[in-house]
C-alpha cells in the first residue's frame, strides 16, 4: 500500500531489492523506487504467498 493508501500491485520478479528506511522502499528492476506504508517483512510475506500460489497452479496444470 502507498503511502496515501492506494493500493496497487508489483510484479515481484521485478524487484531487485527492498530497503528498510524509516519508510519500507522496494527497487524495480527499471530504476523505479516504490515508497510503502508495509514492512518488509508483510512485503516479503505477500512475496512467498504469491509464489506459493504459482507454484500450486503449476502443479493443477
């Protein structure tokens, strides 16, 4: 969630990293810095969540 509370979504093989400031910051591949109101550890959770879904739908298929 943005800092104003929007939500959005980030495609996460895009990030190349994420940084604990006074303020959670996650880098894009593309340069792009994104500001969220999450922790890293909620932004790393929604992370392995997302990827555990993949891989269950891989497994369906």
């Amino acid at each position: 969630m943005r800092l104003n509370g929007e939500k959005f979504f980030v495609n996460p093989h895009q990030i190349e990293f994420i940084e604990k400031t006074p303020d959670t910051i996650i880098s894009l591949a593309s340069g792009r810095k994104i500001v969220v109101k999450d922790t890293v550890e909620t932004v790393m959770d929604r992370i392995l969540r997302y990827r555990r879904q993949l891989g269950s739908i891989a497994q369906e298929l």
